[in-house]
C-alpha cells in the first residue's frame, strides 16, 4: 500500500479552505444581522470585501481605492474589520503603515445573535416624505 508524504499537507490545505469558506457564509450572516440586509446584499457585499483582500489575511491600507476604504470603515465602526498601524523609520522620518483584517471574533458573534430588538425601528420603516408631511401640516 501506498503511503502519500503529502497527505498532511493535504489535510491542512483542505482545513484551512473549509475555515475560509465557513469564515465566508459567516460574513454574510454577520453583515445581515449588523446592517439589516437582505441576504443577496449582504452576499454581494461579502463578496466585494473578499475580492479586495483577494485571499490574504490582511492588506495594507495603500492597496485599496477610496470607495473601498470607505466602506471598510463602515465595516470597522461595526467592529467586523480590524485596522493595525504599523511605524518605522525610514531615512530620519517616522513612516506609518495601516493593514485591515477581519475581526473573526466579532463576525462570529455578530452572524449568531439574534436580531437586536430596536424600540424605534418602526420609525426608520417610515418614508422621509412622512415625516416631511406631518412637520408641514403641524
């Protein structure tokens, strides 16, 4: 019989892209319930974060265009990102680096709560001509 020296590696490939892939459907629950989205938006979105860090584990703050560091802060007020500084000096001149990662913790945590029940919710179902409305008649 023949023994593969690989099959280690192996296992460890196959356990570290089932950690990704369970980390992925995770993001999605987590941007559901934190945003209040439908499940194709936050798919969407998921996906657009995933081809920004393009498989890394982390990336540097340079590497992005505004648009994207843009929502990465909104993902980061919510806590589902994570943003490291980095300093050293380079030729007498503090130079700082900024590198974004997921927040596994907080996904997890986020993708399993149950829907935060907010007592004015109601009101943010209530169309901005509405409340225009009831200011101009009162």
């Amino acid at each position: 019989m023949y023994n593969n020296p690989f099959k280690p590696y192996f296992t460890e490939i196959k356990n570290i892209v089932e950690e990704k892939n369970r980390m992925k459907r995770l993001l999605v629950k987590a941007l559901k319930n934190r945003f209040e989205m439908a499940k194709e938006d936050a798919i969407a979105l998921a996906k657009t974060v995933e081809e920004i860090f393009n498989g890394e584990e982390e990336i540097e703050d340079m590497t992005i265009d505004k648009y994207a560091r843009a929502l990465f802060y909104e993902l980061q007020k919510e806590k589902l990102l994570k943003l490291r500084r980095e300093e050293y000096k380079k030729k007498g001149k503090i130079i700082r680096k900024y590198y974004w990662s997921f927040n596994n913790e907080v996904i997890r945590e986020v993708a399993y709560e149950q829907n935060r029940e907010d007592p004015y919710r109601i009101y943010k179902k209530i169309p901005k001509e509405a409340w225009v409305a009831h200011l101009e008649y009162n």
